[in-house]
C-alpha cells in the first residue's frame, strides 16, 4: 500500500507583517521538505480580508498552489474589509475535489454577517448539508474522506474575553455552527475526518467507528501561532496510526491584541460614517 500525507493548517492570519512573513514561510519550508502530499487550508488566510494579503498568501505558498497540492477555504476573516474570500468558492457553498487517494468535501461555512468584523460565528443550512450528502456520494471507496470548513461543528470552550462575553450576553458570535451536530450525525460512517479552524486552541474529537467506519473530528488551531500542524498518513482510502505534529524552524508567533484592535477601530468608523451619511 502506499502512504501518503496530509497536513492541516489554519488561521494564518496573514497581516503583511514581517513577523507573519516569516513563520508562514517555515511552515511551507517544512511542508516541503516532508515531501507532504497534499495540504487544506480551512479558513482564516487573511487577518483583514484584503486582496493584499490575499496576494502574499498565494506569494508565499506558491509551490504548494503550482503543483495542484493545496486546497483552501474561506474563514470570517477573509470575509472582511475588502471581502478578499467572497470568491474562493465560485459562488458555491459545497465543493468537491479529488486527488490522489483523497476525496474532500469544502464546504463555505461563512455567511453574509461575517462581513461585521464582530460577527464571526458561521452559518450552515440544511441546503447544504443536502450538498454534502450529495458530495459525499460521489467518494470513491479507496480514498481518505474528509470535510472541509471554517467554523467548528461541536461545542468549545471559550478562548478569550470578548468570546465569554459574547456567550453570557447569549449572542451567537463564540458558538458552535447551530447544525454542526446534525452535519456530524450525517457524515458518520461515510467520511473519516472533519477539519476545522476558527478556534486558535487545536482540539480533538474521535467520534469511535459507525457502520465500520471512524470518524475524527480536528481543529487545526492557529498554524502561525502554534508554528506547527498536523500531518496526517493515509493509505487504501484509511488513517495509518496517530496525526503528528511537525513543528517548524521558527519559534510560533505569540498572539497579539494589537492586530485585532485596527480592523475594529476601522470597522467602527466605518458604521459610524455610514450612519451620519
């Protein structure tokens, strides 16, 4: 049999900054030199949602995107500002794409709030859990399957202030997706991995076997953060052991309040104008 590779990364939050720059390119320096096989993205490219540093995302990964082994998915942030991942999908919410004994269901889980800077929670429907069904279907018995989105399916705890806040006042904006229990109970026994971002802390569910078939359930967290992701091994269409961590070169970038404070402030002055205007 043989094995291949895949990495999970996410929440790179790229902010043209130097620092960024430089801990994006260990993580694509490391991805190369593991030789990995294929590489997904899920979400949050961008800090701001600019086409700029849409542009040095796809400077910066270059090598993986010119030999067909990267995918990518909107996240909120992408959303904002200029909306640089409005068009990422083709105006579609569901996706497939197959590669060497790998089958991916991308699915866009942003909504029209998430162009509100403070609205990040994700948005499913029951149209396109139909689409992931129907995505599903089409997966070949050999490959490793797996969904693909930004938000997360299952509850998790809160990382920051802002985030308990915003649960105590009972707003939406730290939750789960409202149906991402119904999605897991759907892709059960047809799927053996569901990816996710949004959430900085990687986390970890092994949902156990369901008509023969495991499903495990990963939050990559901030690769630019960590300064590290997850390496997947697959063969004949299964998981092969347990995903390694593979760490790059570069200590992880620590987090920073300040990045954040920017968009917010610009946010809010734009909301303010409109409404004077």
């Amino acid at each position: 049999m043989l094995l291949r590779t895949l990495a999970h990364l996410s929440d790179l939050h790229l902010d043209l900054t130097r620092e960024s720059d430089a801990t994006a390119t260990a993580l694509v320096e490391t991805l190369l030199a593991e030789r990995v096989d294929h590489v997904v993205v899920t979400g949050d490219l961008t800090h701001q949602g600019s086409r700029s540093e849409y542009r040095r995302f796809r400077e910066l990964f270059a090598p993986l995107l010119e030999t067909g082994r990267l995918t990518f998915i909107p996240g909120n942030h992408d959303r904002t500002g200029e909306d640089a991942g409005g068009q990422w999908m083709n105006g579609q919410k569901v996706r497939v794409e197959r590669h060497e004994d790998l089958f991916l269901v991308c699915v866009d889980s942003t909504g029209p709030h998430n162009r509100n800077y403070f609205a990040c929670h994700g948005e499913l429907t029951r149209a396109v859990l139909d689409e992931v069904d129907s995505g599903l279907s089409a997966a070949p018995t050999g490959a490793l399957t797996a969904v693909l989105l930004h938000h997360h399916v299952l509850p998790l705890p809160e990382e920051s202030l802002p985030e308990r806040f915003a649960t105590r006042m009972g707003w939406p904006h730290a939750s789960e997706l409202a149906l991402g229990a119904e999605l897991v109970r759907r892709v059960q026994g047809r799927c053996d991995l569901i990816l996710h971002g949004h959430r900085h802390v990687p986390r970890e569910f092994d949902l156990g076997p369901h008509q023969g078939r495991g499903l495990r359930i990963y939050n990559s967290g901030s690769s630019i953060e960590l300064g590290r992701f997850r390496l997947f091994q697959h063969a004949a269409g299964r998981l092969v052991g347990e995903p390694l961590w593979q760490h790059t070169a570069l200590p992880p970038v620590r987090k920073r309040s300040a990045p954040n404070v920017m968009p917010a402030l610009q946010y809010l002055a734009s909301q303010l104008t409109m409404s004077l205007l």
